[in-house]
C-alpha cells in the first residue's frame, strides 16, 4: 500500500512514537517530499534532546526509513490546488498535501490540519496501527 507521509511521523518515530517500527513495515510503499526531509532534518538538533541519541545518530536513523522523497516536479500540476486547500492555514503543508492529491494515495499525518479537506484520504498513526493489525490476521 502507497503512503504519503508527513514530517510528525518521521519526528514522532524519531524519538521513540509508536510510528518507529511502523515504517519499516514491507506492507507499506512510503513517500514524501524533499521538503519533509528538509523539515524533519532540521528539527535533529531539538530532537536530540528528547532522546538519548545525537543528531547524527537521528539522521542515521532517518535516513535509513524506507521513504522515497519526491521533487517537486513531481506534484508541481498539484500546487495550485494544494494552496488554495491549505496555504492560508500553514503553508509548509502544501507541498506534502500536492503529493498526496497527485499521488492519489492517502496521507499518514497526525496534523489536524488536514482533517478538513474532503479530496485526501487522511491516516493517522492509530489507523495505520489498524491496518497492520488487519494484514497480520489476513
């Protein structure tokens, strides 16, 4: 199954969230954007003191998740739309959310943000939860 996923993921199964184990799950075909990346490196530093790990260790451990990112040539015919849904709430979501709308798969995020908008499948930690649950009893 192809996910998007969203940076709160990442970070979540970074210092520790039930996310970790989660994303390495072969049932799952995960992608992101460059942008996320971006975002989820940024935050290593902070990160680092929630956990007992160095930022380096945290990127060691980031960039071994099984995520293809995604240029934005990717989704770029989604922008637009992506904007208008959720630019005005928080612009950093955009492109994760032009991905999704490209891609046609749901989105994993546990943002609130993207509770509204009725043209994504939104997914959050406890449906993905679910869902592995529902793999190993079929």
């Amino acid at each position: 199954m192809k996910l998007v996923v969203d940076a709160n993921v990442f970070i979540s199964a970074l210092i520790g969230g039930k996310a970790a184990e989660l994303l390495f799950n072969p049932n799952f075909e995960l992608l992101t954007t460059e942008r996320t990346t971006w975002e989820v490196k940024k935050y290593l530093p902070m990160l680092a003191g929630y956990t007992e790990k160095s930022p380096a260790d945290l990127l060691l451990l980031f960039e071994l998740i099984p995520v293809r990112a995604c240029q934005s040539r990717e989704y770029e015919r989604s922008l637009s739309t992506a904007q208008d849904l959720i630019g005005d709430r928080d612009p950093f979501d955009v492109d994760i959310l032009a991905l999704t709308l490209e891609t046609g798969a749901p989105l994993w995020s546990n943002d609130s943000d993207f509770e509204e908008i009725d043209k994504i499948t939104l997914l959050k930690t406890k449906d993905i939860i679910d869902l592995v649950e529902f793999f190993k009893s079929n």
